[in-house]
C-alpha cells in the first residue's frame, strides 16, 4: 500500500509504503522505497532543517566589547554584554552555572525587535556558555513560555500568541549538543500579580493562565558529574520573591528569583567549584554563592541593575 507522503527531487520521488512497491516508475520518475516507519524522522529532519531555524542559529561575529569588573566576597562581577564577557573566558573552566534570562519582550529591559533576533542572541550566548562549562558540569536554565507578539509574520493583534521560549531553548541546546538531563517546574503556588488573568476578555476561549509555575531546564555537558545526581525532574514548591508592596518595588529589580533556585546547584558543589549566572539580575546567585563559600561569576549589561548587584551582594556579606 503506498502512502502519499513523497518528495521529488530531479527525476526521482521518494514513496513511503507499508511493505515492498513493485512498481519502479512514478509519474515517470523513478522510485526510492521508504519504510513508513522513516515518515516521523524525516518529516522532523526535514522541519528542523528548514529556513525558520536558520534565521537565528547563525554564529556571532561581531567583536569584543568593553567591560568592566569588580570582586566582593568570593563574586566575580562583570559589567557588560553576556556574549562579550563569556567569550574571554578560558574554556572547560566553569563547574556549573545557573540563571534566569531575560524573557523575549516581557520587560522594558529585554526588549528585541522580534523572536529571530532573541533567539540568535540566546544561541550565541548558549554556545559560549557549553565552550567554558567543564566536562559534567551542569547548568540550570530558568524559563517561562510567554505570550507576546513574535512580530515575525504578523504584526497586529492575530499576533499575539504563547511564545513557547522552553521549546525554542531546549531545541537551541540539543544542537549545541547539551544534554537535556530534565525539567524541574517551579510551582509558585499563589502569585503575587494577577496582570495577565483574562485579559479583560470575558469568554473562557480567550483566557490567559496565570504565571503560576515556570521550567527550571537541567542541561549538562557531557554525563554530569555524580555531585549533581540529585538535580532530577521534580515538582518544586518555592514561593517567588515578594517585591510588590504597597505599589512601591521594594527590591529594586522587575523579576528577581528566589534564592531556592541557584541554591539547588550551589549546594552540590565543592569550595574550589565556580558556578556561572550569565544574566545576574538582581544579584542572587552571587548572594547564595558567597554564603555557601562558593566561587562565583556574574555578568550584568544594565547599569542600574549591576549597581543593584554590587549593593545588594555587598549588603549580604555585612548583614
């Protein structure tokens, strides 16, 4: 029985069957006989490798830009670009690292002018971060699929649409060539902000779910090292940073994660261990690093958010 799945090429046409063609010709074109078992992976073969990818899995080659850096405690600070800072690092000289990224278009901070350009910057930064990973070192990636515009194909409100970032990171690191050891979900329980519950829409259809549980993505270069062999698909109850109150940001930064997050890799690590954040934020993995004694690096591009770093982790050491 022939199936009519096929593709042409010049003169010939691939057929997928259940059993043997006799036939030779098609449509006067000879004939390459498939296993219809085949269909999946060369469909998937064929949609990975298609031109939507190639858009943004394209090697940055721009040069080097300025930063700057600075220590307190057992925290390396630097103040710059990700892709910048990450390339003057030795390679295979980070034992594991952790972070939460800018989500596409969520924040006055992270704004790109579409999904492409996003996702070529996460690409880039995420092959440097495999490069200077040591061999089983792993790495926790900290993700929420968002709704926005991908201001890509349709730019009016038929637009906006679930971002799926997980699915767009996990397929990026498969070909940098980590190992997707997991997914933990983080599950926030009752969240501070109700901003995106219904939309102001009012049929079930249109409702939005809140942001109530986010991936916590396990990656590891190579096997990863026994020490990390707790970190594991799980549910994870951690309550979020409370920043909200009285309408005033006490905290001083948008979206800051909690401390259980970097802490659950900083606490399988040794004292000579280094643990990388490549997006410090609000200066938490630093903060958890230095009180466990931990070596740690954090990279921070916005100026009001790296003084934020160096306050807040200084604060910490002389609390």
């Amino acid at each position: 029985m022939a199936i009519r799945h096929y593709s042409c090429v010049n003169d010939e046409v691939v057929v997928y069957s259940i059993g043997r063609i006799s036939d030779d010709l098609f449509l006067n074109r000879k004939i390459h006989h498939r296993s219809i078992e085949n269909i999946k992976t060369d469909i998937m073969d064929t949609f990975k490798h298609s031109s939507y990818f190639y858009r943004y899995l394209q090697e940055d080659t721009r040069p080097i830009g300025e930063y700057t850096n600075c220590l307190i405690g057992r925290a390396a600070l630097y103040h710059g670009d990700s892709y910048d800072v990450l390339r003057m690092l030795a390679t295979e000289s980070i034992d594991g690292a952790v972070t939460s990224p800018p989500y596409y278009n969520a924040k006055t901070y992270s704004q790109w002018k579409n999904i492409y350009c996003y996702l070529y910057d996460m690409y880039n930064i995420s092959r440097e971060i495999y490069r200077i990973l040591k061999n089983g070192a792993v790495y926790l990636f900290n993700i929420f699929d968002y709704f926005d515009n991908e201001n890509n194909i349709s730019l009016s409100a038929m637009g906006n649409k679930r971002m799926i970032l997980g699915a767009y990171m996990i397929d990026i690191f498969q070909r940098i060539r980590f190992e997707i050891v997991g997914n933990m979900v983080w599950n926030k329980g009752e969240i501070q902000g109700n901003r995106s519950f219904n939309q102001g829409n009012l049929t079930p259809y249109y409702q939005a779910p809140l942001n109530c549980w986010e991936h916590i993505i396990i990656l590891s270069k190579g096997k990863p090292d026994n020490k990390y062999s707790g970190l594991v698909s799980q549910i994870k109850d951690i309550r979020p940073v409370v920043k909200m109150i009285k309408g005033k940001n006490v905290l001083g930064h948008d979206a800051p994660y909690p401390n259980d997050i970097p802490e659950l890799i900083i606490k399988c690590m040794k004292d000579s261990d280094v643990v990388l954040d490549p997006f410090l934020g609000s200066g938490t993995t630093a903060i958890v690093a230095n009180r466990y004694g931990i070596n740690s690096i954090g990279i921070e591009k916005s100026d009001t958010y790296y003084e934020l770093c160096k306050e807040r982790i200084w604060e910490d050491i002389h609390a």
